[in-house]
C-alpha cells in the first residue's frame, strides 16, 4: 500500500510540473542553440565492391554501437516552427565484414544539413516536437589492415553523400530560455563510396557500401535567446 502511495505522488507531481505554465512568457521568436549527446545504432549494410575482388552472395558490413554528438543553431519563426542548420559526427566500429579475415575498421558520418522542426505551442513546461533534415554528410572509413581475399586496406579515406532525418522529442522547459530533454533520430544516406589513392595488383580502386541507416538517442540541451 505504501509502495503505491509513493508512485501515485511522484507521478502526480511530476504531471503537475509538466503542465504548469512557466511563470515568465513562453518562447516566441528567437534564436536558439542546442547541442545533444548520446549512442548511435547503424543498421547492417551490403558490402557492395572491395577493390575488385570477388565477394560472397549477400555479402554485409555489420556495425557495433557507438557514439554521437551534435549541434544546432536555428531560429523560431514562430513559438511553434523553426529552422536550424546542424552539423556533428556519428562513430561506428565495424564488426565484421563479409569475407574479411583480418584487420579493424571504423566507420563515422560528419553530416551538415538543414532542419524543419514542429513543436507543441502551449506554454506548458513539457513540449513534444518533431522534424527532419536534408543534406550531405562526410562518410569517412579509417581501416587498419581490413583483408579480404588477396586484397589490404588500410588508411582513411572520405567522401561525400546527401543525407536526410527525421526526428521526435521531448523537451522540458527549466525556464524561459533553456531547456532539457531526450530525443530519437533516424539518419540515413545514399550508398558510400571510395576511391584508393594508391592500389597494388587489385582490380579495381573502388571500395563501396549500401545505402547507410541509423538510429540514436540523444539527451539534449537547448538555450535560447
């Protein structure tokens, strides 16, 4: 009986704070900053070309998780729409490769692109949101003595890909200007590829992935001013 006692009053004052209306005016136009932190989870990819070699049906790049970062920098149009260009980085250790028998490899995305974001305009202390992007992302691959058949790689190498989101939140307004809360993203670009600088008896210089999707959560922290 105590037990559900205590959980009726934290909830009960945790719904209490969430709706009451913040004591100073509710965020209107303005710019704002935000940055967030939190863990990425990069679906399996196909291992579409590795330097001409010949590769196994179906053949995969599986990723562990890891980390990310971003920050944003926009303008509310109004106290609910804004715009905001955002950039960051995303890290992904490869865990396997089909066919690959030796070495370590890293994959990341440093993405730049411009956000649409639809939030909740009443002025209660808890504001649900959603939005998406477009834009380009740097894909980079950095591998230490990746092998597969008779083929090495290793190095780091870049290139460029369009890349798009979409994401949903929550925020809880600590005052008129800043703001904490949690939010999902779903990332994803167009298929990868890199040339070699420098190739040795391969049969192609071209190293290739699928098409790239991700999802992460973040915690966030906005100011606005």
């Amino acid at each position: 009986m105590k037990t559900r006692l205590s959980t009726l009053v934290v909830s009960a004052v945790f719904l209490s704070l969430s709706l009451t209306p913040i004591a100073v005016s509710a965020q209107g136009t303005g710019f704002y900053l935000r940055g967030d932190a939190g863990g990425v989870w990069t679906m399996d990819a196909d291992l579409e070309e590795f330097f001409g070699e010949p590769l196994s049906g179906g053949a995969k790049v599986e990723f562990d998780a890891g980390p990310r970062f971003a920050i944003a920098a926009g303008y509310n149009v109004t106290d609910w729409f804004s715009v905001e260009g955002q950039t960051g980085f995303m890290i992904n250790e490869i865990d396997t490769m089909t066919d690959a028998t030796d070495g370590e490899a890293f994959f990341s995305n440093v993405p730049l692109l411009l956000n649409a974001r639809v939030q909740c305009p009443a002025e209660c202390r808890l504001v649900p949101y959603i939005g998406g992007g477009v834009g380009m992302s740097a894909a980079v691959i950095d591998a230490d003595d990746v092998v597969i058949g008779g083929t090495r790689m290793d190095g780091a190498e870049s290139t460029v890909v369009f890349a798009y989101q979409a994401f949903g939140g929550l925020r809880l307004r600590i005052n008129e200007r800043m703001s904490v809360g949690v939010e999902y993203r779903y990332f994803g670009t167009t298929e990868p590829e890199w040339e070699a600088e420098s190739t040795f008896g391969t049969a192609d210089d071209e190293l290739r992935f699928g098409r790239i999707q991700s999802h992460s959560v973040s915690v966030i922290f906005e100011f606005s001013f």
